[in-house]
C-alpha cells in the first residue's frame, strides 16, 4: 500500500513537473478596434506571482501591480524611454469609479463576466481547459474563450453594431528567467513617489508628465464590473 | 611649519693658581692650550596645533626645545627637553572661519542686519534702554532657551484664511470671525520666498533659508548657490550651519519632525547638506558619487558634524528626536527587512545593503526606534533618544490616516512627544516641526486634505503653546511657500468655505457667465475637477482619468463639493498643481518674537532665532567652557 502511493505521488509529481506554473508567464495580445476605422495595438501580460505587468509597446509604457500582504494594490507606471518611473500608494477603491480589481489586473477580466455568460464548450488539455462562453452584456454580444486553468483569456470579441473589439492571444511563454529579467530591468528605472510630481518642477521628465503618454481608456482588460465601464 | 634655529658660541676658560711670599718674576706666557671641543647647538622647533589638539583644544603652537646631541641640525623627538604650548585663547576666531559660508555671503550679511535694524527701530519706537552692561543687546536677545520653528509646507495665506474659517465652521461658528492657534500670536511679518535662481521657489531652497540664513538655489539643501545642482564636486567649501547644529553646538537638545519623508527637503534642510534634494539615499545618487546620501547623513549626523566641528566632540551628541516616514532610504534593498506594513515588493531602496535603521540602533544604545503606533505609544517621556519612522514613504495625510495598516500618531502627537523628551535638557532645545502634506494635497487640488492638515498643524502649534513657557521659549509659525489656491467670488458671510459661492442675501449657488455655480475655493492650475467623494486620500487624484488634468468648468449643480474627495476645478492643465511667488505669513511668540514685524527676506528667519537664542554666542560659549575644563 505505501508502495503504492510512492507511486502515485511520484507519478503526479511527474505530471506537474510537465506543466508550467501558470503564475509566471508573459502573454501578448492583440487588439483589434473595427469601427468607422480600424486599429489594431499590442499589450503583454507579465505575471510573477503577486506582482503583474501590463506592457504597451507602442506608448513604451508599462503599468505594474504589486498585491500587497495585506490585499491592496500597489501600481506603479513605467516611462520605458525615459527610464523613469511614478509609484503610487497603494490603492483605495475610489469610489463611484472603477475598482482596482486583482482580477482585472490578473487575468484581464472579471470573474463577474463569466457568471453573466454561457458556457457553450469546453475541452480538457493536458495542462489546461479550455472553456468558450457567450452571451449578451449590456447590449453588446460576447464571446469569450477562456483558459480555466492559466487564468488567461483565450481570445474575447465584443460586438455592437458595427462596432468591434476582438482581443487574441498571439504568443505565451512560461519562461521563469525572461519574466524574472523583465521585472528586475524596470525596477531599475529612477522612480518619483507620485506625492512628489509637484516637488520638483526643475525635473523635464516631471514637468512635462502630461505629455508622456497615458492608456488609452479601457485597454487595460476586456470587461469589467458591470455599469464600471 | 617653521623651524628656528639658535647657534651658542663655546667658550673654554683657565684658571690660574698662586702662593703666598713675593711675587715672583712674572715668568714666561706659557704655550697657548689646545682648543676646547665646539659647544652643542640649542635648537627650538615651533609646531602649529590644529583645533582639537588635546594640549590646546582650540588650536596654538607648541614650542619644543632642546640640543642637537647628533649635530644633524634638526630636532628629533629624543632630543626635546622640553615643551611648551601657547594655546588659542578661545575658538572664535576658528568659529568664524568655520562660518565663512555664511559670514560672507551676501544674503547672510543682508538678514543680519535687518534684525540690527529692527532692534534699532524697536528701541527707538518704545524708548526701551538697553539693560546696563549689555548695550549691544536688545529686547529678548538670548532670552530664548527653546525654539520651536513650525513649517506648514505650502501652508500660503490662503490657506491660512481657508482653514481657519473651516475649522470655524466645524466649531459651528460663521467661520471669519475664527482665528487659528497660531493666529493668537503676538507678532506677524511677512517672508519673502524666492529663490536666488528663482521666482517661485521650492522647498529645499526656502528651508535652507530658513536655517542657515542664506537664500539659495532651487533644489539645494544645506549649501550656498555657488554650488551646481547635481554636481557632487561643488558642495565642499559651500555647505553652511543651520540652527539646529548651532543648537546641538550650544549644548541643546535637537529634533525634528515630519509628515513628510523625514529625507524630504524641509527636514532635510535642517541636517544635511546635498547637491540635489533628490539625494535621499544612495540609489538616487549618481553612480561613484563621493557625495553622502541624506538618510546617511541624518543617522550619522554626530560623527558629521564633530568632523566639521572637532571643538565641540564633547558637546555634540546628535538628534535626540527624528519622527517622520521615509523608511525606504534607510533600508536596504532586499525584502527580508521589509517592516510590517511595507507597501512594496522591497520596501528599502539602498543599494549599499546598509540598514541604518539598525546602524542608529547600534550607534545609540539607549535610543528607541519605532515603526508604528503601538511603539510611538509605549516611548516614556523620559526616553534618552528616539528615531520613528512610521510610512514606508510620506505619512498619511491627516484626514486620512485611519488608513494606515501599522497606525501613525498625528502631528500633535509626535510633537509633543518631542517637546516631553526634548525638554529634559536644561540648556534648552531646538526644534523644528514640518508639517509636509498640505503642500501635497494642494499639489494633487484638493482643499478638503491641504486645509485638514492645515488645521492639525494649528492643533500641534497649540500644544507646544500649552506645553512651554513663553518666557524661555520662541515660537515661530511660517511656511516656505504658497500655492495657487484661491478663495474666489463674493459669497455670504458663513457660507461654507467648501461650497459653492451663495451671494449676500442669496439662498441658492451664484451662477457664472456660463450658467454654471462655481465654488469658492480653486486652483489656477493642476489636475483640475475630480468627484470621489468620500475618498480621503488627496492622491487618488493621480490615478483617476489616468492621471490627465480635466481643468476648465464642469457643471457643478448636483456636485456636492464639500466631501473629502472633491478636487477644485483648476485653470491650466498641469500634471501637478504648483507652487506660488507671493509672500507668506511669520507668526511669533516668545523672546525676540517682536522682530517679526515687516516684510522680511526669508533667510531673516534664522537671524530672528539666532537674535532670540543667541546661538552662535552661546555655542562659543560652550567652546570656551570646554577648553577650559581640558585645560
């Protein structure tokens, strides 16, 4: 009987072994505005543990997300140009805006979409299940493929009219040393507490915040809470 | 070094012997005899002591004497008989050369005698004799044991007026008729504020004023405009004394306080001296700098300033209160000394591994290092030494401080903590209480959080008041800057100061010319309009609409813009509000206090505290006392 479970732990143990830890990745996506005109921009997912990473190569500007011990986010943006970078307290909900969900940072969608949705397929992988849902969402058509086990959303349409917003997952890596350089580069980068901005307006880079490029509204992950739009 | 040399001619003498009976013949001169062996040569070997020396503590020379026994012509240590020393008599003169950062500079020159001045129109005004003995001495000079100067960073007249009405209003009172705890004081002046290279100055600039009587440049701590921001190498010859160092020198006890970093600025101005104010450990400093960080130089300010100072070792004994936050630049940057309620991955930023937390630790062993609420709480008014650090980077803002994880005590709290330990010693203490937020939360446009902190900074002032005697002790209200914020439009006696302008007899808003009410209070520049109603923190300012200003009018009829979060319409976008030019308030009470009463240049401060506590006399004083016991 021991003998037995050796085994199976061995075993299971080797099963593990073979899939990566869905906790340090980088997934790159891409997003794709079909309206009166067309857009396309690109976003990379960074996960190590409590600490995540949204990267927009075209602004060069990257924002990050410490969950803290005590469940607060932490968030600090990088100035990848400039080599700077504006760390913020970590963060209240603030109130009658949106909420700075763990989720949305995380995985790029709240679990509330999930429950609003249909299962309408799902297939079991060796290291993962894949789970398509869809549904109608304040008026909007959804469909979401849905990687259960990574927490990683497979590729999301949402449509209205004529009006599109598809987000697809191009490329995934599970490489522990390329996410653990990536982190350790940014927290290179000088950076200025936010309560500081004002400080200091003999500093370019400071004074000249307003023009070094924000997020657009809404990048920052395919659906949110609902009416938190 | 100079050596003198003294030759003595030898000499060899004969003496001649005679009997009784008659003379004789004189006989013959006899052979002249052999010549005696030259005499040794005396040498005097003149030496100049440098301050500090053990024989004359305040410099000298000393005089050796002795023969040359091995004809080399010099005086080796085996050959001395003896020693003698001419020592300094005092180390004024050392002082002054040590002060020469400040004694010539013009601004320092300037200050000066405008305190000579006033005290000449004072006396004259009041027909007040000079006591007799004293005619170089004016009304209250060097009557001040303590001194307490309180900085409210940003705190400009405005924001005087504004906090006072609402804290009025929150006494259910109209709110004008109010009048702050420092309000009260006897005497007022105005402080002109600009920088030497600037018209609407920063903080590191404005405090270095402040302490050390010199204006300066923007961005600068501790040292002369001669110096170029940034630049390492320029900092030596240009650094100068602030008044706390002159108080550590006279023997006082020395403290300071902050809601900010404690390596912000403002405080900083008070200990360190640094190219940039950015400088707040090593990280932030060019790679290979010779130059010290701030953190370091605050834990290691005895070590420092006995360096500049050597006369005083026995006097100074360091900063017996350092409460603020700022625990990233003490700590090294490695997780395993994150404290309990690190707001980041690596709560330490120092890329040196030093842990100066644990550095002061070991440097004071009676000293108390505190962190959080529960171990400010258990520091006995008795404590020989304490060192709080209580954010990771500012402490919270005021209103919203029952939103820290660990706890922090309020302004009022740390200082009177400060003034229960500092006032143990019986020469007196100095001082220095910022309170950093107000500026920030004007930064970020937010009244509601700039006046808050207003108001808990009148209610430390009021509890230095009711804690010292206005007899020994100076007390000095200012701040090193203003902001634009401005208190707008004509609204109706009482009308809260929060809301929006409601005209005299008016019931309803006053409309502007766009149809739309307007409030009272708001920003020429900055963020701009933000609603988050009941949040408290005055930064989320910059994480709502992705940081971008949202300036110009917004239709503020369902608005209410009284609540915590309300963020003042602005009229400029600006990723930060700024500072302002214009003059700001010196309130005074205790000795010397009457020489606020003017409008002063801001490095006049520092001459009002030295006037009052005759610092740099009482820190000769203290020399002169010493040399005479090591004498």
């Amino acid at each position: 009987m021991k003998l037995f479970i050796l085994i199976m732990g061995w075993y299971s143990g080797l099963l593990l072994a073979a899939c990566p830890d869905m906790d340090t990745l980088q997934a790159t996506y891409e997003i794709t505005l079909s309206d009166k005109k067309n857009s396309t921009s690109q976003l990379v997912l960074s996960r190590h543990g409590q600490w995540v990473a949204h990267q927009y190569p075209k602004q060069k500007i990257t924002e990050t997300w410490l969950r803290t011990a005590h469940g607060r986010l932490k968030k600090t943006r990088y100035f990848e140009h400039f080599h700077r970078a504006i760390e913020y307290a970590p963060g209240e909900t603030i109130q009658g805006k949106r909420p700075l969900s763990w989720a949305m940072r995380y995985q790029l969608v709240e679990p509330a979409l999930l429950a609003q949705l249909t299962k309408v397929h799902s297939e079991t992988l060796e290291c993962d299940t894949v789970e398509t849902y869809q549904g109608v969402v304040d008026g909007e058509q959804v469909e979401l493929s849905w990687m259960a086990g990574s927490h990683l959303v497979k590729y999301f349409i949402k449509q209205q009219g004529a009006r599109q917003i598809r987000w697809k997952l191009v490329d995934v890596e599970y490489d522990q040393a390329k996410v653990t350089r990536y982190k350790r580069e940014l927290e290179s980068y000088q950076t200025t507490d936010f309560a500081d901005i004002g400080d200091d307006h003999t500093d370019p880079f400071l004074t000249d915040m307003v023009h070094q490029g924000f997020i657009e509204h809404g990048s920052d992950g395919v659906y949110h809470a609902p009416h938190n739009h | 070094m100079k050596l003198f040399k003294y030759s003595l001619i030898a000499t060899a003498m004969l003496t001649l012997v005679a009997c009784d009976g008659d003379d004789g013949v004189n006989g013959s001169d006899g052979a002249d005899g052999i010549d005696g062996n030259d005499g040794l040569n005396s040498l005097v070997l003149q030496t100049r002591l440098d301050v500090g020396d053990s024989n004359c503590p305040n410099g000298g020379v000393q005089i050796d004497s002795g023969q040359d026994d091995n004809n080399d012509g010099e005086l080796q240590d085996a050959e001395i008989d003896a020693s003698e020393y001419v020592c300094s008599p005092g180390n004024t003169e050392v002082a002054a050369s040590q002060l020469r950062t400040s004694l010539d500079n013009s601004w320092f020159q300037r200050a000066s005698q405008q305190v000579s001045a006033n005290k000449e129109t004072w006396i004259s005004a009041t027909q007040v004799a000079s006591p007799k003995g004293a005619a170089a001495m004016g009304p209250g000079q060097g009557k001040a044991k303590n001194v307490i100067l309180f900085v409210g960073d940003g705190m400009g007249i405005s924001t005087i007026t504004a906090a006072r009405i609402l804290e009025g209003q929150m006494q259910g009172k109209a709110g004008e008729e109010h009048q702050l705890s420092f309000e009260r004081f006897p005497f007022a002046g105005l402080s002109k504020t600009y920088n030497v290279d600037a018209q609407t100055p920063d903080s590191a600039g404005t405090m270095t004023a402040m302490m050390s009587g010199v204006k300066t440049d923007v961005g600068v701590i501790g040292v002369d405009a001669d110096i170029e921001r940034g630049d390492c190498s320029t900092v030596a010859g240009n650094e100068l004394v602030t008044a706390l160092e002159l108080a550590e020198l006279a023997g006082k006890s020395t403290g300071i306080v902050s809601t900010a970093r404690i390596t912000h600025a403002t405080p900083a101005a008070t200990y360190a001296k640094s190219a940039d104010r950015n400088w707040e450990d090593i990280s932030d400093m060019p790679q290979g700098t010779e130059c010290l960080d701030i953190a370091y130089q605050l834990v290691n300010f005895e070590p420092l300033l006995e360096q500049r100072f050597p006369a005083y070792a026995d006097t100074i004994n360091g900063i017996e209160v350092a409460f603020g936050g700022g625990r990233r630049h003490f700590l090294p940057k490695d997780a395993a000394f994150n404290s309990a309620d690190a707001a980041s991955e690596v709560e330490g930023d120092r890329t040196d591994n030093l842990d100066l937390t644990q550095l002061w630790q070991d440097a004071y062993a009676g000293g108390i290092y505190v962190e959080d609420q529960a171990g400010f709480d258990a520091i006995p008014a008795s404590a020989e030494r304490v060192f709080g650090l209580f954010n990771e980077s500012h402490m919270q803002y005021e209103a919203d401080r029952g939103n820290d994880i660990a706890g922090e005590p309020s302004i009022t709290e740390m200082t009177s903590k400060a003034i229960d330990i500092l006032a143990q010693n019986e020469n007196g203490f100095f001082l220095m209480v910022e309170s950093g937020r107000i500026d920030h939360a004007h930064h970020a446009g937010n009244a509601y959080g700039a006046l808050q902190d207003t108001i808990a900074f009148a209610d430390a002032i009021q509890a230095a008041v009711d804690m010292t005697d206005p007899q020994e002790t100076l007390i000095l209200v200012t701040a090193d800057h203003g902001h634009v914020f401005t208190i707008a439009g004509y609204p109706k006696r009482g009308n809260p100061i929060l809301g929006k302008v409601v005209n005299v007899g008016a019931e309803e808003p006053a409309l502007a010319a766009d149809g739309m009410p307007y409030t009272t209070l708001g920003y020429a520049n900055g963020l701009g309009y933000r609603n988050l109603a009941d949040v408290t923190n005055s930064d989320a300012s910059y994480v709502t609409n992705n940081g971008q200003p949202d300036t110009g009018r917004k239709d503020l009829t369902d608005v209410d813009t009284t609540t915590a979060g309300y963020h003042q319409e602005a009229l400029i976008p600006l990723s930060s509000e700024t500072h302002s030019g214009e003059d700001v308030s010196i309130h005074a009470s205790g000795p010397g206090a009457w020489l606020a009463n003017g409008t002063h240049e801001q490095s006049m401060i520092f001459h009002l505290m030295n006037y009052a506590a005759d610092l740099v006399q009482k820190a000769e004083e203290n020399a002169v006392s010493m040399a005479a016991i090591n004498d």
